[in-house]
C-alpha cells in the first residue's frame, strides 16, 4: 500500500486557504473545506437540511470536510436553492493519494482519510453560496455551507426555525386532543365492564383497580402508575395469584381489545381504547 501524503497535505493546505475566499475568487479544480449536511436533502427545503444538521448536530454538523470544487453554478435564486432546481455534478467521493489497484470494497483506514468529496459550487444571486454533492443520484443529495455558512444563512434558517416551532405546536396539540378522546372512551368501557353507578373514576389507576375488584374480588392487587397514561399503570398481584388470574385475565383483555369476543376466524378491528393494562405490565410480588 503506497499513499501519497505529500500531495493530500496540499490538498489540505489549499482547502484551508480557499475557506477563507469569496465564492467569485473561487474556480473549478479548487479545493475548499465545507460544513457537509448529515440529513440527505431528498424532499426537503434545502434550509430544512442545513437547520435540522445545525440543531442535530451542532454548528460543525458532522465537521468540516476536504472538498473539490467540480462545477460552477451562478445566478441561482433563494426559492430556487431551497427547492434544489438548478444544475449539479455528479459528485461523489475520490483520492489522488492512493495506488490504481485500490480495494474499493475492502479500503483501509490510512486510504479512506485522503479521500475528498466533489462537490458544485452555487453562486446565489446575492452574491452568498453553499455547495452540493449528488453522490451520483438526481438531486441534490447532500448540502454544504461555507464555515461562515451559519451566518450567510441565518435569516432563512430562523424562518424554518420558527416554522417547524409551529409545526410541532400544533402536532402538540393535535395528540393532546387524541389521548384526551381515548381516554375519555377508556373510561367508558370500564364504566360499561363496571355494570355498577359507581362514582366517577378519578385517574386510570383508579378505573384498572376497580376493574379488578369488581373482576377478581378475592384477590388484593396492588395498583400504581408510574406516569401519566394507561402504558404507565401497574398491576402487582400476591404471588399465589399467578395462576388462578393469568389464563382469566389474558382472555379478559383480548375481549376488550377486538371487535369478535370469540377471537376465532373473525377479522380483528379495533375498537375503543382498552382501559386495562397490558398483560406484559402485570407483576407478581418479589419479581
């Protein structure tokens, strides 16, 4: 294995000069060290890349990477960049550094550490540029920014920011209202399997140990949540109870959860929410 550090130590040298260029001092052939996006830009808003690397990754993403300028593109606009409707080379990745008889599918580390990825420099029309590598696809598929490039950006990036802020407010809200109904229509279905004017069931834990009661009055089981949801309540059952409830109660639970009580050649739908545990949350004492 003969590698030539010599020659990566100037592409080295050249990229870290070439950072700190203006893009219309720089030419194809030019190697340059770039921030590359972690996410792939495959159906996203370019932005939504770069702000979602940021926030995932910090402001060196997945740090900074050797480059090869192999085309230019000037005059993109910002809509145009954000929806990636412009020309770009194939990029992809490559070494000068290493024999003709490379193992491409058994490389070794010392070979894999010259390697540089080709990338398309984009000149937007207010002068501020990225870069973009296709790794051989149809789009886009990776987007790089300058080391300033946080900066360059940071209008655009605050907008989809504050977007997806909104985004996630309203999802929010949206399984807020969902657990919300699914809890009400748990409640229901243990006041129906109750059969009884009981007074109003406080929380889940409440509505499971009154099942039980009315279920299995001889048996003293402890009933507890650990967080706020029916997933989250626990059932602990006196270790004599293990099999006189298990076959009972696992029948119990399946006839809540489907539509066809028989469970028998019927196809299963579902139907309100199941306000019993799970039978994998029951414990026994001293397990």
């Amino acid at each position: 294995m003969s590698i030539n550090y010599d020659l990566f130590k100037q592409h080295q040298a050249e990229g870290k000069a070439n950072a700190k260029k203006a893009a219309t001092d720089l030419k194809a052939g030019d190697f340059i060290y770039v921030y590359m996006c972690h996410f792939k830009n495959d159906g996203w808003n370019a932005f939504e890349t770069i702000q979602s690397s940021l926030d995932s990754y910090g402001n060196e993403m997945i740090g900074q990477c050797l480059a090869k300028i192999e085309m230019i593109v000037s005059g993109v606009s910002v809509d145009d960049f954000a929806k990636s409707v412009y020309q770009f080379g194939d990029g992809g990745s490559q070494s000068d550094c290493i024999d003709d008889d490379f193992n491409r599918f058994n490389p070794k580390d010392e070979e894999i550490s010259t390697f540089y990825q080709l990338v398309t420099l984009i000149i937007l029309e207010d002068g501020r540029h990225a870069f973009v590598d296709a790794q051989g696809y149809d789009y886009p598929r990776y987007v790089g920014i300058p080391l300033n490039g946080e900066e360059l950006f940071r209008e655009e990036i605050s907008q989809v920011r504050k977007i997806r802020r909104e985004r996630e407010a309203l999802e929010l809200k949206a399984r807020r209202e969902k657990y919300a109904q699914k809890k009400a229509e748990a409640f229901e279905t243990a006041y129906s399997i109750l059969g009884k004017d009981y007074k109003p069931i406080r929380n889940e834990a409440d509505a499971v140990r009154r099942i039980f009661r009315s279920l299995f009055p001889e048996i003293k089981a402890r009933i507890r949540m650990a967080r706020k949801g029916y997933s989250d309540v626990i059932v602990i059952l006196p270790k004599e109870a293990r099999y006189s409830v298990r076959n009972s109660y696992m029948d119990l639970y399946h006839r809540l959860q489907y539509r066809d009580l028989s469970i028998r050649g019927v196809e299963v739908i579902h139907t309100a929410v199941n306000p019993l545990p799970s039978p994998y949350q029951i414990c026994w004492e001293n397990e």
